[in-house]
C-alpha cells in the first residue's frame, strides 16, 4: 500500500473508476443484491426463521446424542455379555476335566492314596475347584434332591416303593451353576412311585 501517489497514477486510479452507465448496467444484473434498510417487520421475520431453524438444529442435536448415548450403553452391555459368555464357555470346557480328577481319585486303590504323586493330583483337583469358586461356579445340589428340570436331566427312570415322589436317586454327572444361571445340569437318575 502506497502513502504518497503521484499525480500520474491518481490519474489512472480516477480513469480506472467506473462510469455511471456501468454502475447502473451492474446494479441492473444483480438487482437482488442491492442492499436496502430493513424495516423492523422484516428483521422481526428474519428473527423468526432464525429461531425456527436453531429450535431445529438443537433438536438434532439432541436427537443425535441421545441415539449417541443409546449407542453407548448398548455397546457396553453386548461388551460385559460377551466376556460373560466367553467365560461361560471356558469354565464348561474345564467341568470335564474336574469330573475326571474327581473319578480318577476315587477308582484308586487303597496302597496307592499315600503316594507322593497322588497327593499332587489331590492338589490340582483343589486348584481347580477353586478357580470354579472364584469364577462364581457352584455345584447343583442333586443327591436325595427333589426332581427338578431346572437344574437336574433325567437320564434313567427307577421306580420306588420308599414313597417318595420324584427324587434323585443317582448321579451320574454333577450339574453346576454360575450366578443364577445353570451350566451344565446334573445328569440323575429319578426315582418314581
């Protein structure tokens, strides 16, 4: 930017400058564009349709961080249901390995219960209970119980003349439960009257 012009160049600057003809050959092509003041009805309008369209944008606003916050918790909870599940399916695929422990301890023959080697196998046995305890894993009660479908899985029927009216007679396989819900019911045999 310049100070001080020179004679010459005010000059140009003046010629430079548009004629009345094309000012009013430009205010004719952009008539819409001419600025005039507004009355106070018309900015009362614009006022208006302002406040409509920001009533508007807050809405979707608001709409969006609702679906935003619906979003969320529902990631959350299919997050917390499926390591829920995945450690219920963990904790059944080790409920074999405890009922085997469990058997191979009580088919073994008295000379060998005092070996070394079987105090280990005793150990594991009640490592693994207790990883089920801490993980909320609870044996299902079965024996002398009373049939219940919930919990229990007829597998054999046997008829009782004791009186008693469908009760556990058997157990072939425990049943257990995490929290409240049943993971693997007992496999029993009840008996009948």
């Amino acid at each position: 930017m310049k100070l001080f012009n020179t004679k010459k160049e005010v000059e140009i600057e003046v010629s430079s400058e548009p004629n009345q003809d094309q000012v009013e050959e430009v205010v004719d092509q952009k008539s819409n564009s001419i600025l005039v003041d507004p009355t106070a009805e018309d900015l009362q309008l614009q006022l208006v349709e302002e406040q409509r369209k920001s009533a508007e944008y807050l809405e979707s606003c608001q709409r969006l961080r609702a679906d935003f916050l619906n979003l969320k918790r529902r990631t959350e909870n299919e997050r917390a249901s499926l390591s829920t599940e995945a450690r219920e399916r963990l904790l059944v695929r080790i409920l074999p390995i405890v009922d085997d422990f469990e058997r191979a301890l009580q088919s073994l023959p008295e000379g060998l219960k005092s070996e070394p080697w079987i105090n280990g196998i005793n150990l594991i046995e009640k490592k693994l209970k207790n990883l089920l305890d801490q993980e909320g894993v609870s044996e299902l009660p079965a024996k002398e119980a009373e049939f219940d479908p919930r919990f229990h899985e007829a597998v054999q029927h046997d008829e009782d003349t004791s009186g008693k009216q469908d009760y556990v007679a058997e157990v072939y396989q425990k049943g257990y439960r995490m929290g409240d819900k049943v993971i693997r019911p007992a496999m029993v045999k009840v008996a009948r009257r």
